[in-house]
C-alpha cells in the first residue's frame, strides 16, 4: 500500500467526479453507464445507513421509469419478500406497505422494517396500480438461503391447495427437522457431526419429487399457477439449500460463506428464466452488501478462497452486469453489539488512514458519483490495494481495524462508487431504548 496525494487524485478526476446536490439529474452519469446492461447490482457499506437505502430506492425508481427494469432482488429471506411481492402487485392479503412488511421478524429487522424500504414499498404498489392491465408489473425477491423452517412451511402450504397427498408426503420428509425446535443452528450442529442424523436426503427428495410433478401441476390454473408453482420449488430448493448451508456452518467460513453467494447467484438466475420463459426480457436491480456485491477477486477475500455474487454475476454476464458501490466516512450507523441484540444507533469512527473512505474525505465533497474505469486512466494511483470498511448486522469500533476492513483494489471491485462523506443511520420501524438514546453527533438531523 502507498500513501496517495488527495489533492493530485481529486484534480486528475476533474470531468469524471460527479458531485451529488440533491437534483433529479444527479444519477444521470450513472444510467448513462448502465446503459442497456440487464444486472445492476447495488451496494451497501453497512446494513443500517439512511443514505445508502434513499440513493438506491431513488436509482432503482430511474432504473424501472427509464429503462424497463421489473426485477429488483434483495439480500433478504424468499418467504419474507414474497409477501411483499404479492402485496406490490396487488395479488395479497395485505391492505398497506407496512403490514406487507409483517414477515421480517428475524434479526436483523431493521435492514427491511425502516423507513426508507416502507417508501419504495408503498411506491412500488403505486406505480405497480398504475400500469395497463396486460404490462408486466414490478417484483420484489429476496435472494437468501436461511429461511429454513419458513420455506418448509411455505411448501406444504402450497401443496395442500394443489395435492393434498403430495402435502401429507412432504411433513412426512420435513418431519425430519422436528426434534430441533425450529432452530436450524441446532441442526447444522447436530447434523454436522452426526451425518446419520442428517436430512439431507428428505430435503432432496422432496425438491425431486415436486420437480416430477411439476408438470401435471402446471396445466391447472394458467400463468398465475406458473408463478405460484415456482415460489413454491424455489422454497424447496432453499429448504435443501439451507440444510446443507447449516450443516457446513462448523467446517468454516468459506464453506458456508461460498454455499450463500452461490445460491444468491442461482436464485437470480431462476428468476431471470423464469420470468423469460414468457418472451420477456428480463432485467435485475439487486441489493446486497458491498462484500457480496463488489467482485471478491479485486479483495482480500478472494486470497480466503472466498467468491461473491460480484464475481458470479460478472463471470457469467460480463459487460451486462454493472457493480455500483457505496462508502462514507463517519456519521452514525444502526447495528448491534452482538448477533440477535438489539439495535442500537453507533457513531462511525472517521475512515482510517490508508482506506478509500479516508481518500474520499480528502476530497471535500459531501457525495459523488465516481465512475470507476474513467476514474482509473485518469488516475492510476486509484489502482493500488485500500483499506476498504464492511460494517454488516454487527459493528465493533473497538477492533474496527481487524473485524471491519479488508483490502481492496476499488476500480477493480466495482464500476462505480458513491461516496456519502458523513451518514446517519437508517430509522428503523420499531425504535428499541437502546436506538433511541443510542450515540448521536452534535450535528444529526433535529427532525428525525
């Protein structure tokens, strides 16, 4: 790592550099360089900054007004998503944006119950309301692979309605689970040392089974049966997915880490097919952290052997994929001390020397948009590894250095970057003590 003059990089930038003022035109530059790429992927730095969740709601309202995207997948469970889907396309129970949220009662709740995502929801439902009957409306699909019980659930619901017999058989395999209490981590425990007491077979089974009969199915209802049939094999591909991912937890980081991405990355690409098998092109906004999004193989985690949705999407769609990453300074962040703790609201200590939160300071912007190939002719230094902060569900500022930084080759890790300078954290919907009289700067919002 060298040391970087700001002031010569920021002077290289000139015309590349794009100040964020708050004007509609601001995310221009950015549409520009998406162009007619069907993936756009979306980061964050942190789980919990108001900032970040605004800039990517107002980039994804351009993306599906502007250019037709109709597919936005987040780094939440699939359950947990489909009701807001079904809520936004107007085919649920749900009567608001807020009960639409109802599913998202595990930690972190906050990452989906604030604020900033009720917006998008209730926009989302509008501009689904909106459009002529025959238009294909605009999804929401989460892309993650813990919702074990809840997909279970999901697939025997399903085959009551269309096989009852099927649904007997289904508990009868599911029924493996039982003796852990709804708890998958007691499971992957168990399981992982004890391959006896695996349910690896039955979750397979299962999927196979609904495979087989997909078709039969399929003929009974028309394209809303289509829809319902795959929400329904996706749960069961997530059931055998998860149980594999909870049985590898005790055998190391990469293992499961790369088991997640990889099926991000699948559940992406069914989505696409899917919706494609009906002759529509078919685009995708997806949201996830900066460590899933930004390709892992210009970081230090590519040296752990870890891969990322970043590197898949990129691998396998090339010039169609566009990586957009986000970063700030300092502010204050929502996260917790300790896995399924409270929220809290934390200020964010200052970028450390050395990182590109720190260069990006030296800059005395308050945001930008920095497209990131340009960027790189025009000033090569860029080029060189930076510390980069990941701050995710958890933030320890204590040991900020060694659990929340990794080294980076920025131009590399992404097409794009936005910079926020100083952020604040994102309002979650249900505000505990320790949120509320959570660590605040003197100069945070006095209307929040």
């Amino acid at each position: 790592m060298i040391a970087l003059a700001p002031n010569r990089i920021l002077e290289a930038l000139e015309g590349t550099l794009h100040p964020l003022t708050g004007a509609r035109s601001d995310y221009g530059p950015l549409l520009e360089l998406i162009g007619d790429a069907r993936y756009v992927l979306l980061g964050e730095a942190t789980h919990g900054t108001h900032e970040f969740y605004k800039a990517r709601a107002e980039i994804t309202k351009r993306l599906i007004l502007e250019k037709g995207f109709t597919l936005i997948a987040w780094e939440a469970d699939w359950p947990d998503a489909l009701r807001i889907n079904r809520y936004i396309q107007g085919r649920g129970k749900d009567q608001t944006a807020l009960e639409a949220l109802g599913d998202f009662k595990r930690f972190p709740q906050w990452m989906w119950r604030n604020a900033d995502i009720l917006d998008l929801v209730g926009w989302l439902r509008a501009h689904n309301d909106r459009l002529p009957a025959n238009a294909p409306k605009v999804g929401v699909y989460g892309l993650d692979l813990y919702s074990l019980y809840s997909s279970i659930s999901a697939v025997i619901a399903y085959l009551q309605k269309v096989d009852p017999e099927a649904a007997r058989q289904a508990r009868k395999r599911y029924s493996c689970f039982e003796d852990f209490a709804d708890d998958p981590q007691a499971y992957g425990l168990t399981a992982g040392f004890h391959q006896s007491l695996s349910c690896e077979k039955e979750v397979v089974e299962q999927l196979r089974q609904m495979q087989r009969n997909s078709s039969e199915w399929l003929n009974r209802d028309g394209p809303l049966a289509a829809d319902e049939l795959f929400y329904a094999e996706q749960n069961a591909i997530i059931a055998k997915e998860a149980e594999r991912y909870y049985r590898a937890m005790y055998r190391g980081r990469p293992n499961t880490w790369n088991l997640r991405d990889t099926h991000m990355v699948h559940t992406l690409d069914r989505l696409i097919e899917h919706f494609e098998s009906r002759g529509r092109r078919a685009r995708a906004i997806v949201w996830a952290h900066n460590s899933h999004l930004g390709d892992a193989r210009a970081t230090s985690m590519h040296e752990r052997g870890e891969l990322n949705v970043g590197q898949l999407v990129r691998e396998r769609h090339r010039s169609e994929a566009v990586l957009v990453g986000f970063t700030t300074c300092s502010g204050t962040v929502t996260a917790a001390s300790e896995w399924d703790m409270p929220a809290e609201r934390k200020n964010v200590r200052p970028g450390m020397d050395g990182s590109c939160e720190h260069l990006f300071h030296e800059f005395e912007i308050p945001a930008f948009l920095l497209p990131l190939a340009e960027a790189k002719e025009k000033s090569p230094e860029l080029s060189h590894d930076m510390l980069q902060r990941a701050i995710g569900v958890i933030y320890k500022p204590e040991t900020e250095r060694w659990s929340h930084y990794f080294y980076t080759r920025i131009t590399e890790q992404f097409d794009a970057v936005i910079h926020f300078d100083e952020t604040r954290a994102v309002e979650p919907l249900e505000r505990t003590p320790e949120w509320v009289t959570g660590e605040l700067p003197e100069t945070y919002p006095s209307a929040l």
